[in-house]
C-alpha cells in the first residue's frame, strides 16, 4: 500500500517475526500498532488488512500487510458533554488534541486518561465523527460527573472539655473550577 517510511521501519513496528508460530492475536496486535502509527499522523481512517497466503504442503503462512491510509484528517470542532458542575477549561486543559491540529489517536488516548485522572467523573468517553467536510473530524468528550464533595458532623463527651461538636466540609471540584477546598473544623463547645 502507501507506506509512510520505508518496509524496513514498519516491520520493527510488528511484534511477529519469520519462523513464528500463527497466532490470531499478535497478528491483530501488530494490525492496530500499525494502524495508531498512520492515525499519529492525521490518517483517521487508515486501514491495515493483513493478507495471507498458505502453503498448506510445507505448513508455512505468508503474511503481508496492505496499508491503505486514506486523506489526513483535522479536528474541525471539540465538544464537551455533561459537564454540568465542571467547567469546560477544566477539562480543556487536560487535552491533548485541539482544534485545527492532525487527529492523533494517542492524543485521544492521552486526554481520556488525564480527565479520568481529575477524579472528577464516573465515565469519560471521547468519540470522534464526520466533521462537515471529509478531511474534517469532531470530537466528543462525554463526561458522567460523580460526587466530589464531603460534609462530616461528629460530637462527643470528655471528662475535661465535656461536650464536643466538631464539623468539617471538603470539596474536590469547589465551584467547578477543579480546585480542592477543605473547610476548617467547627469548633468546640
């Protein structure tokens, strides 16, 4: 197919080598390591199909990958979705992809793992489709916010302050902007 770099620079890239044993799963493997290389590179809709051929008499397998890349793909728009407490910046600023740039599929990768990471939501999900031409893609982060806030009441009796009432309030995400605020304790009576 249309390689980008030579046969020899792929072929480090795959994990089987001559003289190994078939299997289906390092072959699938290799086809998506070599298909992230080309998404790397703007080419969104890269196809690798590997293509065999059997020696059925010598028991031998030829395996050759068709590269077929497509056009380079730009992302046209990013949208956030269900962000309903958390502001947008927020999550913004841990993207790895903007608007305008190549698609990246490690990018998308990267960003999913770093707003996961906030602690702020139950599911992050970042999908990708047809942006209004074909070299145009929009990308849409779906967020499931999850409770980031804690209030805790406690009281009890000493034989030397006799009753305590103390309380405290924490918050993860104060206010939407992804800061954490701890309030101070309520004091003793």
């Amino acid at each position: 197919g249309d390689l980008l770099g030579t046969s020899t620079e792929h072929l480090a890239k795959l994990k089987i080598k001559p003289g190994d044993t078939f299997s289906r799963t390092v072959i699938a493997t290799d086809r998506d390591r070599v298909a992230d290389f080309y998404m790397d590179q703007g080419y969104a809709y890269a196809n690798v199909n590997p293509l065999t051929n059997l020696d059925a008499k010598n028991r031998i397998l030829d395996l050759t990958y068709e590269v077929q890349p497509g056009q380079k793909v730009r992302f046209e728009r990013i949208e956030m979705v269900g962000n309903s407490k958390t502001r947008e910046k927020v999550i913004r600023r841990e993207m790895r992809i903007y608007e305008g740039e190549l698609y990246n599929q490690t990018g998308i990768n990267t960003s999913k793992a770093r707003i996961t990471a906030l602690g702020f939501f139950d599911k992050v999900e970042i999908t990708t489709q047809k942006g209004s031409a074909d070299d145009r893609m929009v990308a849409r982060v779906e967020v499931k916010e999850k409770s980031t806030g804690t209030f805790q009441v406690g009281a009890g009796f000493s034989s030397y302050e006799n009753f305590i009432l103390t309380g405290q309030i924490s918050q993860n995400n104060f206010f939407g902007w992804g800061v954490f605020f701890e309030g101070v304790p309520i004091g003793w009576l």
